[in-house]
C-alpha cells in the first residue's frame, strides 16, 4: 500500500493494555483475600479462673522457712521463721548453714530467696545453687520486692 493516504493510517488505532485499573483490580482482590482469610481464624480459647491472692495475715511463730535475701550491694541475709530478725553472712556460709538446716528438719526444710529492688542476679543464683547442693526441694522465689536485712 504505497500509495495510501496519510487519512486512513489515522483510522486505525493501536491496542494499548490499561495498567492502572489492573493494578486497582488487584489490589481489590488482594484485600478481598486477606480480609477472608483473616476471618477464617477464629481464636479459641479456655476460660480461665486465676486464682485471688489472700491478704496476708500475721506471721507463723512455728514457721521454720529460712529466708535468703540478697540484697543490690551482693549482701546476703540469713533469716528463719518469719518472726526473727535477719543476719548477714557471707555466701560461702550459706552451704554449712542448710546442711545443719536440713539435717534438724529433714523433709519440711523450706527455703524462700528474697531479693530487693537492685539485686544482682548472679547472686540470686548462687544462693539458689547453694540451695540445691544441700539436697532441698522445696524452693520459692519470691516475685515482690522488698527491702534486704528485715
């Protein structure tokens, strides 16, 4: 076709691919399927009754527990039975102390480690391993915090 005119080349038109509302589409449909999945997991779960913390009521005169507290500075209190006032000593007076604990009280020997606000816990687990190198097993952490040596 040599001798066409230049008017029926603009007659014809090209065939163009529109980008922008593909992308909408799929975007659309990407939304559709996350919202859908994320409604098809459903969360279960199990009631759960925690338990209530008493008040705390006066202390024990028969409590035999031996209260370890460590305190920030690395100190270590030795304190038994509720009523009686803390001392402190070394770690290494920790092991001969629960042995002789232990021995006058057999199964009943309790331990409860302490610590205060800026305890280290090196320290805490030394006392804890001290603990379990006399052969112990009832052990408690206590969770709160509270001032050493009292």
């Amino acid at each position: 076709m040599a001798g066409a005119s230049p008017k029926a080349e603009e007659g014809k038109k090209k065939a163009r691919i529109e980008i922008i509302p593909l992308i909408d589409v799929i975007f659309f449909l990407l939304a559709t399927f996350v919202l859908f999945t994320l409604s098809l997991n459903k969360i279960a779960s199990l009631p759960v009754d925690l338990p209530v913390a008493a008040p705390p009521g006066p202390p024990n005169p028969n409590d035999t527990t031996v209260y370890l507290q460590v305190s920030d500075q690395g100190n270590v209190y030795w304190k038994q039975g509720a009523q009686s006032t803390a001392e402190l000593i070394t770690i290494g007076e920790i092991r001969p102390r629960l042995a002789d604990y232990k021995q006058n009280l057999g199964t009943n020997a309790r331990v409860l480690v302490q610590g205060d606000n800026g305890a280290k816990f090196g320290t805490a687990v030394l006392a804890l391993d001290e603990v379990r190198r006399a052969n112990i097993e009832q052990v408690s952490v206590q969770t709160t915090v509270q001032p050493t040596g009292r």
